[in-house]
C-alpha cells in the first residue's frame, strides 16, 4: 500500500487557487443557467440549484447540491470549503475550491441532446506526487422537495463487491429523479430530503498520471409512464418469482440514454463475428497441415454466410501445449493465436519477433477470404515480465495471476494489444477470464484498471473490434463503454450452462436463453442496441458421458483434444435462432455453431440457406438506424407466452414476436408509442417472415389505426417478422390474410396468387378504393356479385363498410408445426392421459424430402441427439421445471413405445432434462392411432402437453372446392 500522502523534496509550494486562478477564466458568483432544447440547468454560488424540463415546464429544485471527498487520509467536504471560482462555457459550468494540498473542481455539463445533467469531480495538486483515494460521493444533495420513495436498482452479482447503480429518487406517481455514476460499487442514501451517493475506490493515484477525475455522475428529471418492471428478473422458465415493482419503463430509457451518451465505440454499421469455439475449434490443430486444411474449411463456410470476424483459438501444437496452460481453464494453449504461452514467458514479443508460418498463414488465408481475425485473450495471466503485479491466483494459491489493479500491468497489456495488432493484421481481440476479484489492489482499482486498458485500446485503435467475455460481463454497463458488446448469453454458452426453456431443438432453446439475456441486457443493465450481444444457432457440449473433454497424450504434440461433436448442426432450428438474434441485437450478429467441421454437413448446407442467412444479415445493415429503436415488448420472456421487439422509427418499423413454447399462443401488440409507434394515422402491416408479402388486416376493416391493438396467433417454436408502414391513399384493390393482388371487373372479384398453410382455413379480407369515375367503395363492394381465388369460385362471406370477406380453405390435411396430441390442461396434476390421432400423408412426404435435401449418414450417437437427424417425427412431452428423475410411459394401439428422456446436452445432465419423446417415424399415414400415456405425479399445469415435432409449415395456392 503506497503512503497516504508524500511531499516531493524539489516541488514548490504555491498556492492552489492562485494555479487554477490561471487556468480558468473567472465569473461572479450570481445565477447561472445552463439551457439546451430539453432542460434548463440553474446554478448558484456552489453547485446546481434546479433542473427545468422545458416540455412541461417542470422546475425540480434542490437546497443544495455538495459533494465529499476522502484523499491521503484527509476529509473534504464542500460545505467547509472556501467559496470556489467559477468558470463556465457554452456546455459547462465549475466551481474549482482550493482545499489544500490540493485543487478541487466539480464540472456540470449540459450538452446539446442531452435529457440529463453530469457532475464530475477532478482532482489535482503541485506537492503531493501519490496519494490514495478512499471514497467519493459525487452528490450530496438536499431536495427542496421531500421525497415519496426510492429505487435502486443493483448489480448482478453482489459478491464480487459492486453494490447499487444509483437510485430513482420518486416524487408523487408521476415523476423522478434519477441519479447515477459510471461505476457499480455505488451506495445510494436517502433519509428525508437528503441524499447522497457516494463509492469507496481505495485505489492508489500518482501524479504523473495526471489529474484525477471521478466517475461522472448524472442527473436527470424523468416523467413516470406508469408501467413499472419487476425489480428482478423472474429466473429463466420458472412459472413464478420476485414481482415487487422497480424502474418505470420511462427512468430506464433514461439510463440507457446516459450509457449511450458516453459510448466510446459509435459503430458506423452492425458487425457479423463468427465465433469459432462454438464449433470446438480447440479440438483443430493448426500446428499441422491437416488441421490448418480443416479449418480452412471453417473459414470458407463463415464467408459463405456472410461474417466478416472470426474469432479464431484453435489449438497449435507448433506453438504450444494444453498440458502447460497455466489458467483456471486450461486454454492459455489457444490465446493469442497459440502464440499466449510464449508471450507470458517471455519468449515472444508483438514489437520484434516473427510471426510463425502456422499463425501467417491463417490470417492471410482469411484475409483472402474477406475475413479478419480476432485473438482470444486472458489478460489476467501470470505474464513473467514484472513481478509486482503477480498475486495469488483465486483458485489455487499455488498458482499466479496478474492484478489488473496494477497500473504496470495496464501499460504493458495496452502496449502489447497495439502492437499484436498491428504485427499480426487481426480486427482485435475477444477478452475472457477477466476477473476483478485478486487479493491486493482493491476491486474497484482492478474493474478501473480493466476499463482503462480497453479505453486506450479503444483510443489507439478506433476501429478495434472487442468481443467481451466472462467475467466483466457482470460489472454492469459502464465497463462495456469501450467494447463493441458483452458477453452474448451472460454466462457460458455450452448447454450444461443454463437452463433450457422445454423444445427439442437446441438452437431455439440458445436463441430463447439469448432474449432472456437480451431483455436483462436492456431492461436492468441499461444497454444501448449498439452494444446488445447477439447469438445465432449455438454452442455444442465439449464433454462427454465421462464428463471429460476427450483427448489422447501424444510424444510430438503433447495432449491433443480429439473432434467430438463435430456434426452437431440443428436443420430445423437454427432459422428461428438467426431471426431471434437480429431481433434483440441486430448491431451484433455473433454467429456461433455452423455446419463447416463434418465433411457431410458442410457439403450439403446448401446454397439457399447461405443466401437466407446472408440476407438477414444484410438486412441489419440495410435497417441500422431503425435498430438503434429496438426495444423490447409484451415483457420479459417467460414460460407460456410470446415476447418480442419492436423497431420503429416514428411511423415505420419491424416488430419481431416469438412463441418460445409448443402451444399456438396469441399475441396483442398494442400499435402506439408503446412500441415506438408515436405518430401517423392509419397503420399498413406487412409479413416479412414466415409468409413473405401476406398483409395482416384490421377484422372487418383492412388497415389498423394508430391505437389499436392487434392479434396474431403464432404456431408453436415459431417466429413472426411484421413490418409496420404508413397507410397511404388506396388507388387499386387491396388483399389482406395472405400474399397476392386482387381486382374488380364487372362484377367478379378475383384474387390471385394467394397462398396459405395447408389445411387451414383463412378469412380474406379484400379493402377496396374509390373508383376511378369517382364512385365509392361502396358502391364498387354493392357491385361484386362473384368471387374467385386462384381461380377457384368462393362465396362472398360479408361486406363490411369498404371490406369484402372471403372465406378459403387451403387443400390438404391441417397438421401444423408442433401439432398437438394432447393439449395444455393447467389443472392436469399427472396420471394417465389418452386420446386419438392421424398423420397425413404429406408430413411423412415433408419427411423424406428433408431426408433427401439433408442426406447425414447419422451415427447412434446422433440420434440420441433430439435436434438430429431431423427426417424423423418425434413426439415430444415438454415440462415446466422438470426433473429426469421421473419416469413416464408411452403406448400406441396397445403397443409399448420407447419414451426416451430429452436433455439439451449430448450427455445425461439433469440441469438440461426437458421432457420425453418418442421417434413415431414408422407410424403409418392417414390412419387414426390411440394412444396412453402415463405420467408421474405433477404440480397443476407442469405438463406442457403432447407434441409432434419436426414438422414445418407447408404453403399451397390450390384452394379447396367449397362444400
């Protein structure tokens, strides 16, 4: 620990004010404003006096607005201060006390789109060289008001010593005050009117560092929707948790809006990185010529699709070995390129030493491809060139790590990134194992350091891509300020990880983790959409049944990880995880498992899919602006219900909805500012996916106004994509409830080129115009005597003011994504279920041509895995909050069925049991089955129902013949 305070022998003692006297241009100590579009800040001698929000006139006043400081062992505390100087510009206002040893100045800035005040202290002295900050409290403040309540919204995670992140100080109903800083180890008080926040950094500072500036802290006067979340988040799938409210929906937009404010990575287009390990690219050596071959062949499928980064740790046992890794993890093998053993050691340097031909290679043979590579990377590693940042490691006090409190470590680690950089021609870096919890220099001087290193990065290298990882993740928004985004599931990827909402398919159930994480990110991080962390399809299991990741020790190559799990690509799943990441994080598409590694799959992905998925990639570019919108509605993602996005820019916009469960649920989306949807009239909504061009019209009216609330009913594990546009002057015929066009000539009503899914009946709604000689719709619908669709003749079901009903059925047998067999009975308590069913014809159709498109010589082991060999028709029984140690029968005709025990891991791990399923694949068509099923004792409504699955929507223009 440095002294409190030391006194350099050839400094000169001056007086501090007469210094700042000649830094700052002097102003009387009478009112003073600070005014942009959105709010007038007022001042008087000391400090701020009110804030007026200029759209209502609203004036929130304070007494007074103080500050406290705790420095080398010495309390400062405004209110003892001499009077200060002021000193102001056309943003800000400061107030710089002399407090000797030292110069204290406390600088509010109001800029031009800002709806918040900031506060910052500095800190600076001529004759003190290093001293230690014990604690600041940026705001001590008196309300002229006195408060009716307070919300604090709190770290994720307690036990690493973050605290609160400031506080929502409540005012009646309708309006706050919300008072942060840019860090997480903030304690907020309020006792009356008084209210203070303050942080105990107990970190070390010296003066060739130059000034010391607190974490700017900010103000701001919200007006309360009235529409509070919980203050946490009910944990993933469970039916109940924690609803005591927190924020209004209003104070969170208001924090988001101060994180962005201080972004310093303002991205100019979204970025698509391909994350290797997601194939267990570790498993790949590139120290030999096969493993270099291999992963080329990694990198020609994430150009194929679309990335532009790859995030690139595979093994190189030219460079280095597992068995000498000296993290937590074993994976120091893969950093830096494989170079990271050797630039902990000492034995490579980024300035001087030549990049090896196994590391050259790779990167130009990306480059060729259009890709560029960013380097995994701990930066908490026993790194041998200093000593005095080596501590204990957490885990093993046998072992070392760096202390990223250590500002010799700082300067080092920032050095060595530029240079690795610029020497080796990667896009930057994905940090992981950053943890800020050693013994010696404090938590928050470890967390500051940590921000500091990827700042400067940041600063040195404008356009450096930084992929965030564990565990820095947990440290709340202001540690991401650098980064391009966070740790994309919040926790680690692989299925063992977290919990599984109940499917059959793991790349829906990573995509409905992703928005769970997504609306955390958002709603109690406070992230902007530019830093939202995508992630599309997902992570396979490393380990196998032994619970180990399988390797062999070999004489050359040391201990080499063998391919397991190579083939693990979800057919069936991996679009509605793609749709759902652009969703919630289309600035950052992080694409994870891809179908490159097995021969079989990577030869038959075809181009089609490339081009589906390169398309929504390109899409989040095309609509950037309109995703800086995104916003979360219909509430958290949760167990039985559709959640979504929307992003709407005014009159125009995307909503995206997902039904994460197996039922067909039924979504209302209010249309108005609720979504973003704050001006226009009369609303156009257009289907982008699953049926592309198919209207969605107001029952008995066509287009929906600005107020309504609309429903959409959506298949089980489905997504819906709308687009959302001004309803303009009708000049022809318009058709909603499905894609085509629509006319009236003399009499005959007829639409062509509709379409729908097979089996279903639809209502058509056809909105027609005045006519051309200037009769109105009226008269043109009083005129329509016949229909035809697609050529076939329809009656006329109603007229309704300008609107002509149709009703269609769809030829074929209804059989839909997720059909059920037994339905949800929120009652159902367990015991015996039976009932009835018939497959039709087409699905086992659907079957073998998907067999014949995706042609996969499966193993045994692959069919273990639900979200395999996807030629098959499972019949699935999901549950809430399962346990794999029930046991559950299945008959058919009388017959006893296999009735296997799903998990979403490739391995038995009971966090991952999600339910039973049968392969009902050998069933015959079009002839009805009895079936029993007998089930443990249940809570009520445990069991989700009854399931046939791998089953896709099937659109057909023959419309049926009317009975």
């Amino acid at each position: 620990m440095p002294p409190r305070l030391s006194h350099p022998a050839r400094s000169t003692r001056r007086r501090l004010l007469a210094a700042a006297s000649t830094l700052f241009a002097l102003s009387p100590l009478g009112a003073q404003s600070l005014r942009n579009s959105l709010l007038e800040a007022d001042f008087g001698p000391r400090g701020l006096t009110s804030i007026t929000t200029l759209a209502d006139h609203r004036i929130d006043s304070l007494r007074s607005d103080d500050f406290a400081l705790s420095v080398a062992n010495l309390a400062f505390e405004s209110t003892n201060l001499p009077a200060p100087t002021r000193h102001s510009t056309a943003h800000s206002v400061s107030f710089t006390y002399d407090a000797k040893p030292f110069a204290i100045t406390v600088t509010y800035e109001l800029k031009s789109d800002w709806t918040f005040v900031s506060k910052q202290i500095t800190l600076t002295s001529d004759t003190v060289d290093r001293f230690v900050v014990d604690s600041i409290t940026p705001f001590a403040t008196t309300f002229a008001e006195t408060p009716t309540g307070v919300f604090r919204p709190t770290s994720v995670r307690p036990s690493l010593g973050t605290a609160d992140y400031g506080a929502a100080v409540r005012f009646g109903d309708d309006r706050s005050l919300l008072i942060v800083a840019q860090n997480p180890f903030l304690h907020a008080d309020l006792h009356g009117n008084a209210f203070s926040l303050r942080y105990t950094p107990q970190m070390e500072w010296q003066k060739s560092y130059g000034p010391f500036h607190s974490d700017r802290a900010f103000i701001a006067p919200v007006r309360l929707s009235g529409h509070r979340l919980p203050a946490h988040m009910i944990p993933e799938w469970r039916t109940a948790g924690d609803t005591t409210a927190g924020l209004d929906e209003a104070e969170i937009a208001a924090f988001t809006a101060m994180v962005r404010s201080q972004l310093l990575y303002r991205p100019a287009t979204p970025i698509d990185v391909f994350v290797g390990w997601c194939v267990n690219d570790y498993q790949i050596d590139v120290g030999t010529a096969a493993g270099r071959a291999e992963y080329k062949r990694v990198f020609d499928q994430a150009a194929a699709v679309g990335a532009q980064y790859v995030l690139y740790a595979p093994s190189n046992s030219a460079l280095s070995r597992r068995e000498e890794s000296v993290d937590d993890w074993s994976w120091e093998h893969v950093l830096w390129l494989g170079l990271g053993q050797k630039i902990r050691k000492g034995e490579w340097d980024a300035k001087t030493s030549t990049v090896p031909p196994s590391v050259s290679e790779m990167v130009d043979y990306a480059r060729g491809k259009r890709l560029r590579l960013l380097a995994y990377v701990y930066p908490v590693l026993p790194f041998s060139q200093n000593p005095d940042w080596l501590v204990p490691s957490r885990n093993n006090p046998k072992r070392q790590a760096a202390t990223l409190g250590n500002r010799a470590l700082q300067d080092w680690l920032i050095e060595q990134l530029v240079a690795f950089h610029d020497r080796t021609g990667i896009a930057g870096y994905s940090f992981d194992h950053t943890f800020l919890t050693f013994d010696g220099p404090s938590r928050y001087a470890q967390w500051y350091g940590w921000r500091r290193v990827m700042e400067e990065l940041r600063r040195r290298i404008p356009d450096v891509v930084i992929d965030g990882r564990q565990a820095y993740h947990l440290y709340g928004p202001w540690s991401w300020l650098a980064g391009s985004y966070p740790h994309p599931t919040f926790n680690d990827e692989q299925p063992e990880s977290f919990l599984p909402y109940p499917d059959l398919h793991f790349d829906r159930v990573s995509a409905d983790r992703e928005r769970w994480t997504a609306y955390r990110y958002r709603n109690y991080e406070f992230t902007p959409s530019e830093l939202v962390p995508g992630f599309i399809t997902h992570q396979t299991s490393r380990s196998d049944s032994t619970d180990e990741m399988p390797a062999v020790k070999t004489a050359d190559r040391g201990t080499v990880l063998t391919s397991y799990r190579a083939r693990d690509w979800d057919y069936l799943g991996w679009r509605y995880s793609l749709l759902s990441s652009v969703a919630v994080a289309g600035w950052n598409n992080v694409l994870d498992m891809l179908p490159a590694r097995d021969s079989a799959e990577n030869a038959h992905f075809s181009e089609k899919d490339r081009a589906w998925m390169r398309r929504w990639l390109q899409w989040t570019a095309t609509h950037k602006e309109l995703l800086r919108h995104t916003r979360t509605i219909l509430g958290a993602p949760a167990l039985g219900k559709v959640d979504g996005t929307a992003a709407i820019d005014g009159d125009h916009g995307f909503i995206f909805l997902f039904n994460p469960d197996a039922r067909r649920l039924t979504a209302r989306v209010p249309l108005d500012a609720s979504i973003g949807l704050t001006y226009g009239a009369r609303v156009a909504v257009r289907e982008v996916h699953p049926l592309e061009g198919r209207r969605l019209g107001k029952p008995g009216a066509g287009f929906w106004q600005r107020g309504d609330t609309m429903s959409v009913m959506l298949d089980g594990g489905s997504a819906l994509v709308l687009e959302l546009s001004p309803a303009g002057p009708m000049t022809a015929p318009v058709l909603f409830g499905a894609p085509g066009t629509a006319t009236v000539k003399d009499g005959v009503l007829d639409v062509r080129g509709a379409s729908g899914e097979s089996g279903t009946n639809v209502r058509l709604e056809i909105a027609l115009p005045h006519g051309a000689t200037g009769q109105r719709s009226g008269a043109i619908i009083a005129s329509v005597r016949r229909a035809r669709v697609n050529g076939v003749e329809v009656p006329v079901a109603a007229r309704n003011g300008d609107v002509v009903q149709l009703e269609v059925t769809f030829a074929g047998a209804e059989f839909r994504q997720l059909q059920p067999a037994v339905t949800y009975d929120s009652t159902f308590a367990g015991g015996r279920v039976s009932g009835t069913f018939t497959i039709p014809k087409r699905v086992f159709e659907q079957l073998a041509a998907r067999r014949h498109a995706w042609p996969i010589p499966w193993t045994a082991d692959d069919y273990r895995t639900t979200w395999l060999a996807p030629e098959r028709l499972l019949l699935f029984a999901p549950f809430s909050e399962p346990d794999d140690r029930w046991e559950a029968t299945l008959s058919i005709d009388g017959a006893p069925v296999e009735f296997r025990k799903a998990y979403t891991a490739v391995r038995v791990v009971r966090s991952t049991f999600v339910g039973f399923y049968a392969d009902v694949s050998r069933l015959e068509p079009d002839r009805p089955y009895r079936f029993e099923l007998q089930l443990p004792s249940l809570k009520p409504g445990q069991f989700r129902g009854l399931y046939f699955e791998n089953v896709e929507p099937q659109y057909v223009s023959t419309v049926a013949l009317p009975r």
